[in-house]
C-alpha cells in the first residue's frame, strides 16, 4: 500500500503524541515502597460547658415567648404600683377627711364653750348690775348722784355704761381725776390708765380709788374690737 506524504505526517504525529503519552505516565507512577507509617493526629478535647450558649440556640418560638412573659411581667408590675398608688391616695384622703373632722368637731366644741363662757358672763354682769342697783337705792345714790363728795361720767362714744359706780372715798383730797379706759366688744375694761394733763390733782390715794371703782364697772357690747374712752372722778371734799 502507497502512502501519501500527508498520511505519512498524520501517522508520526500520532506515533509522536503517544509516545508522549506513555514517557509521562510512567514518570508519575512511583513504585510503592514499604508500609506507611501510622501517624496519629491528638485531637484536643473541648471542656466548654455546652449549656452556656443557651440563649444563641434558642429558637425564634423561644425568644417570642420570652419577650411575651417580660412584657406581661412589666405590665403586672406597672398595674401592682398603680394598685399602691391609689391605696396610697386612698389613705392618704381618709386620713385628710379624719384631719377636718377632728378640726370641725373642735372648731364647734371652742365655739360652744365661748357661747357657754359669754352666756355665763352677761348673766353674771346682770347680776353684778342688780346688786349694785339694789344697793345704791338702799343708799340713796344714783349715777352722777347729788352726793357732794363725788360724782362720775364717762366720755365713750356710742356706749352705755351698764355698771359706773360713784365711789365713796375717804382720802384726805379732792380734785378731779381722769383715767383713760380701753373697752372691748363685750364691754369689758381691759386697760386702765391716768390721765395726767386732763387731771386737775395727781393725788395717790385719789387715783387708787378711781382704779379700785373701775374694776367694778362695764358697758353694754359694741360692734369694735375695742374702743376707747375716760372716766371723769370729780372728787369734791
């Protein structure tokens, strides 16, 4: 058989390639030489409690749960401190109540007592005027009598004295004495002092006797707090 230059190409490329083929598989086979040595890898023992990453292993459920009982424990929590709050107040008002009532009932008990205490009073100063009446007429003598030793006036405006007895001395003087007087709503004297530039004498004895006479006398109620006013002694020897 005849062939052609480019068969006879074909067939040594082929034959080349492999050629080729062969030098480079039996280069990288290598003869198996001995037995292989066991080698033994210590793999280290890992002593990390398992239970620690509990909440990494937690599952979606787990944590929906969670944050369902924290925000349940919040709101019991915020409805226990309101439930205090309102006991507080609770307290707090009944004792304010009791505070008003306790007030109240002491306002009305002082109220009382002055009404007993005032009551008391006018009906002492009733009797304190009959006495005084009784006896002047028994005597003889009326206010701003014609008794020549001496005689009383009193300069309060818009007042009646409902007691003035005209004192009966017995001091080796005579002279007018005045004595300025303070006088509360309920008629009372409550400050008595001498009159020295409207006096025409300063005598000691004098003076004591208009003092003395004034504690026995008061005027009817009026409408200020206090009020001021004199009495007149003209004691004429």
């Amino acid at each position: 058989m005849k062939l052609s230059p480019s068969d006879k190409a074909l067939l040594i490329t082929v034959f080349g390639a492999s050629f080729l083929v062969l030098v480079f598989f039996f280069l990288g086979v290598k003869p198996y030489q001995g037995e292989i040595a066991e080698e033994f890898i210590e793999i280290p023992v890992i002593t990390q409690n398992l239970e620690e990453p509990e909440e990494e292993t937690k599952t979606p459920v787990q944590q929906r749960t969670r944050l369902s009982n924290q925000v349940y424990n919040s709101s019991k929590l915020s409805k226990e401190l309101q439930e205090e709050d309102e006991i507080r107040k609770a307290i707090a008002q009944r004792q304010q109540s009791s505070v008003e009532n306790l007030n109240e009932r002491t306002n009305n008990q002082l109220n009382a007592l002055q009404e007993a205490r005032e009551a008391a009073l006018e009906e002492k100063k009733k009797e304190v005027q009959a006495a005084i009446e009784a006896r002047e007429d028994a005597r003889g003598i009326k206010k701003k009598s014609a008794y020549r030793q001496s005689t009383v006036s009193y300069n309060l405006v818009g007042r009646t004295a409902i007691a003035l007895p005209n004192p009966v001395y017995t001091c080796d003087a005579f002279g007018k004495v005045v004595i300025n007087i303070t006088v509360n709503d309920k008629g009372v004297i409550v400050k008595k002092t001498f009159n020295k530039n409207a006096s025409s004498s300063a005598n000691g004895c004098l003076i004591d006797q208009a003092m003395k006479y004034l504690n026995r006398a008061y005027f009817d109620k009026g409408t200020k707090a206090t009020q001021l006013g004199s009495v007149t002694f003209d004691f004429q020897g």
